[in-house]
C-alpha cells in the first residue's frame, strides 16, 4: 500500500482512551493505547506534550490499540506535515513539530484515522461514510481525485476525535461537510468499534 501523506495548509461503544508510554529514542514517542482511565504522559513532543495529552485523554473515537509516533521524518515523509503507511510495524505515524497545538493535533489524528482505517474498516464502512459525505458510491477509495474520500474520511476522523466541527481555516483535501453531515460521520466512526 502507498504511503499516505497529508499536506495540510501552513451501552457498548468502547471509546479507547489513551495510555502513552515514551520511547528510550530522542524524538520518538510509543504509544500504547488502553481501554480504562486514561493516564497519558508524552515526551519528545515539545511544545505540544501538553495538547496531545489532552487530546488523547479527551479522544472522541475508537482507535488502534498501539501506534508509534515519532517526529523526525523517514525519507518518504519529506516535506509532509504528517504520514503513515498500513505496513509500516507498530501503526508508525509521523507528524511534523513545527506546527501550531491545534494543527499538531489534526495531523496526528489525521494520521490516526487511516490506522483505523487501515484495521480493515471495510467496503461497507465506506460505502456509508461515502453516502454521508456526497460521495457517489462507484468512487473508489483511493482513487485518484484530487481529495479522495479516503484522506476526507482521515480528515473527518481528526475532527470528530477533537469533538470539533472543522475549522475551514484549517482543514485539509477539503472536508467541508455541513454541521448534520459532520454529526452523522462522528457517529459512524464511533459505532465502527462496536464490532
């Protein structure tokens, strides 16, 4: 599978909150994420340390149990603000530092949602994110437009994780779902964990 590269503008639901554990390595941060109460302690970010603890204590979505985040760029992520790839060990995301908080965020939870994705979602998850979204239902998931479903899906993803309607100053591949559609994908993206 293509590495996915986001370039964004200068009862039973089980909300998986977060646990973080720091990595022995310089710029790289391990993830685990649990179930539970949610204590998140995260080194290496920076000025962001503060932000994304919170953002992962507060998370609005299901999401993989482990992910890896670092923040130096592998060679196929230059010039991203953020990327990840389905084969990349231990649900690896990168996301650029030298943002602000807010787009910080984005980006991670950006990345974070094609790791859901990538958990194997499937055809008729998209389908009906598709049909939320004014998507035709022979569009393709990858296919080659210029803001294909599956990084408005990754961007819809980040939103609905901050509990947040989308700042269009600050979306990226241009989501811009009304305030129904955005609640209606929120609530979809949180019953794909009930499984």
């Amino acid at each position: 599978m293509k590495i996915r590269r986001t370039l964004l503008p200068s009862g039973k639901r089980s909300y998986v909150l977060a646990r973080i554990c720091a990595a022995a390595l310089g710029a790289t941060i391990a993830c685990l994420l649990s179930g539970g109460t949610a204590h998140a302690h995260v080194y290496g970010a920076g000025p962001h340390n503060a932000q994304l603890n919170h953002s992962l204590n507060e998370a609005q979505v299901p999401h993989v149990g482990h992910i890896k985040v670092t923040l130096q760029a592998p060679a196929d992520c230059e010039g991203a603000l953020g990327c990840t790839d389905s084969s990349w060990k231990h649900h690896e995301i990168y996301v650029d530092p030298d943002q602000s908080n807010l787009q910080f965020v984005v980006t991670f939870w950006h990345e974070a949602g094609h790791q859901w994705d990538f958990t194997g979602l499937g055809a008729k998850f998209h389908d009906d994110w598709k049909a939320l979204n004014n998507w035709p239902a022979w569009a393709g998931w990858w296919d080659d437009f210029d803001e294909p479903p599956g990084e408005q899906f990754a961007e819809s993803y980040a939103w609905c994780a901050l509990g947040i309607y989308p700042d269009k100053q600050k979306v990226a591949y241009d989501y811009t779902p009304n305030i129904d559609q955005f609640q209606q994908t929120c609530d979809l993206i949180r019953r794909s964990d009930d499984g």
